[in-house]
C-alpha cells in the first residue's frame, strides 16, 4: 500500500500516512445546502463553522434512526485493530467524528470509503432508497501531540452535549464515551 501523503480530491486537503492519528468528519449528502458550504470554504475557520451548521441538525438526519446508527457504527467498530485503531466516535444525527489511526498497509482514504461505502449500501437499502447518502469529501486532521490528541477525543465525545442532544456524553448511545462509561 502506498501512502499518498499531502493531496487533494477537490477543495480539501487530505493527509495519508501510516500510524498517523487523525480526526475525521463526514457528512449525510443532503447536510449542507452548497450555499452554506461555498460560503464556509470563504472563512479563516473552516473547521469550526462548518460543524456549527452541521450541528444545527440541516437535512433528512438518518443518523436518528437507531437502526441506521447501528449500521454506521458497526461499520466503524469491524475493522479497528486489523486496518486502523479507532481512538474515539461519534456518530451525530447528519455527521460522524472519528479519531483513529490508520495501520502500517492501509491508507486513511481507503478506510473512509470502506466506513461510506458499506454503510451507504446497508443504510440505503433499510430506508427504501437510493441515491448518494453520504458527501462525496471528508474533512481530516492529524493530531499534533498528546494534548491535541485529548482536546479533540474529548471534543467528539462531547459534541451531543454540546449540541444539546444530551445533558451527559454517557447518554448517548452512539459514542466511544457509552461504550466506555455507559
């Protein structure tokens, strides 16, 4: 497997490189009208604007059903500790945040698509649809050390509290903190 390291599939800059641990965020298709993401792609803080929007819960929100979330969330857990080593997740309502690792033989951008595409399948299928379910792009960050690695778990398993999903990250139940506390 070759690594591709600095490269882009369009506007976002993506890094691919063995036993590199990054923050990973995608999103349901219909998330974000493109007015929102086009005027995001504009500010110094790209990041954060754009989950704000996504956390203000736009679009179908598929993610809801507990029979979808299942899907996705199986789809991260199957493979952790053979193709990458998931550190922390969170599956919001339209989006998904993933800290993980890819492992020495399998590049970030292959373990995303797998995560997309089998739970596109799956969850396409069990609402009677077809059609894109996830954007095509994911947003990635790798972490720079220790601290930025334990901002930004504690900053995924937050995120329901924060949108106002939950009072307590324990709570819900598509998360590493339910696994780890619950």
């Amino acid at each position: 497997m070759e690594h591709k390291g600095w490269h882009s599939r369009g506007y976002l800059p993506h890094f691919d490189s063995p036993e590199t641990i990054q923050f990973i965020t995608f999103r349901l298709a219909d998330s974000l009208p493109r007015h929102v993401v086009e005027s995001l792609k504009a500010t110094n803080e790209y990041a954060l604007a754009l989950d704000r929007e996504l956390d203000s819960g736009l679009g179908a929100c598929w993610l809801r059903e507990p029979r979808i979330a299942e899907v996705v969330q199986n789809a991260l857990l199957h493979f952790d500790g053979q193709r990458y080593r998931l550190m922390a997740w969170c599956l919001m309502p339209n989006h998904v945040h993933v800290v993980a690792e890819a492992i020495d033989g399998y590049s970030l951008t292959d373990v995303v698509r797998g995560w997309k595409s089998f739970s596109a399948r799956r969850a396409n299928e069990m609402l009677g649809r077809t059609g894109r379910f996830w954007d095509p792009d994911y947003f990635d960050r790798y972490m720079r050390d220790e601290e930025h690695l334990h901002r930004t778990i504690e900053y995924v398993e937050h995120n329901p509290v924060k949108a106002r999903l939950v009072a307590a990250t324990e709570e819900w139940a598509w998360s590493s903190a339910a696994a780890r506390l619950g």
